[in-house]
C-alpha cells in the first residue's frame, strides 16, 4: 500500500516538473521569436527612417525653391 502511494506521488511530480519544463521552454521561444521580431523591425523602421528622412529634405527643398521663386 505504501509503495503504491510513493508510485503515485512520484508520478505526479514527474508529471508537474513535465508541465513546468514545457511552460518554460514555450517561454523561451516566445521570446527569441519576440527578439527576431525586433530586429526584423528594427531594420525596416531603419529604412522607413531613412526614407522619411529624404523627403522630407525633399520637400524642404521644394518648399526654398519655391519662396526664392517667388521673391
């Protein structure tokens, strides 16, 4: 009878450190595709950026040419 209760109880830790070490390895993955992700973005707001950044000098340019075509 007593051995068939520490049977039991092992299996249920066994069983618990099972769960626990599928949630930890679920979390893992969730953040190394979190940091992929970040750095995928990071690259395309790097392009947005620099995109940004040339039209608006663009228009700023536009916008001096015009006022000197105007004076």
């Amino acid at each position: 009878m007593q051995d068939q209760r520490i049977e039991k109880i092992a299996a249920v830790a066994v069983n618990i450190t099972k769960v626990l070490v599928i949630i930890y390895l679920g979390f893992v993955e969730v953040f190394k595709i979190g940091k992929l992700l970040r750095e995928k973005l990071d690259a395309e707001f790097d392009i947005s950026r620099k995109w940004a950044s040339q039209a608006y000098s663009i228009l700023k340019k536009r916008q001096a040419e015009q006022k000197v075509a105007r004076v």
